[in-house]
C-alpha cells in the first residue's frame, strides 16, 4: 500500500511537471517590449498587420494575418528580418509541386503546406502524412521542383 501511495505521489509530480513544459506561454513577448527596431522593421513590411510576438530559437516571431493566410515573420533583436513562413492550402502549391505529390505519393495527405521566404531564397515546405507511416518532410523551389 505504502508504495502504490509513493508510486501514485510519483506518477502526479511527473505529470504536473510534463504539462509545465509544454507550456509555451512562457514565451509570449508583450508588444511593448519588443525593440524598436523590430517593430519597424516589421511595419515596413507588413504595414497592415497586427501581430501576437513570441521568442523562438533565439528570434522574434511576429504571428499574424496577411493576405488572409497565417503568417510567422522570423526578426533578430535588432531588427534584420530572417525569414517569413505563410500557411497555404494544397491547392495553392505550384502545379508542378501538386503534380509531383500525386505521382509520388498518391496516397499521402498534404498535412502541411508553407511558403519560407529568406533574403536569399523563396521555396515550399510540404508535410505529408500517411497512417502507419512517419511524416515525410518536402521541399520544393520556387518555380516548383524539388529540392
């Protein structure tokens, strides 16, 4: 009795601990304390957006909505813009990319479909899924063939 009652004790702390950790509320940035020279940067580009700001990898990351499609834009403390990410629906993937997918993998789900934008490049983020199968991971140029 006295070690189901230690092991149960065990098993609740482990548990309270694991939801804690998968909180990521601990990295919301409220908007007035991302610098300046974020903000700008990030009103130059996308001027009519309001954004919801969190740390990730080291970056701020501004979460919103531009050209109705969720959007990430990727900033370092001092304002150079790294990346942004855009949703997309499958259908709004290049021909030849849809055209790929089919051929390859007909009975694969697009699970996730991302335009990633740099400085340097512009290409797609495609993640398919399969029951029973792990996620494969694609990417994709711009004018659509793979990379």
């Amino acid at each position: 009795m006295k070690n189901r009652l230690l092991l149960l004790t065990l098993l609740m702390g482990l548990s309270a601990i694991s939801f804690t950790a998968c909180s990521d509320d601990d990295d919301d940035v409220k908007t007035s304390d991302v610098p300046q020279a974020v903000m700008t940067a990030f009103q130059a580009k996308f001027p009519a957006a309001a954004a919801k700001w969190e740390r990730e990898g080291g970056l701020l990351k501004a979460e919103f909505i531009n050209a109705g499609r969720e959007t990430d834009a990727f900033f370092t403390t001092d304002g150079t813009w790294v990346r942004t990410e855009t949703d997309l629906f499958p259908t709004d993937l290049p021909e030849t990319v849809r055209t790929y997918l089919a051929a390859n993998y007909p009975d694969w789900a697009i699970d996730d479909a991302d335009l990633i934008e740099t400085p340097e490049s512009t290409w797609y983020r495609v993640e398919l899924d399969k029951p029973g199968f792990p996620d494969v991971h694609l990417r994709f140029a711009s004018d659509g063939t793979r990379l």
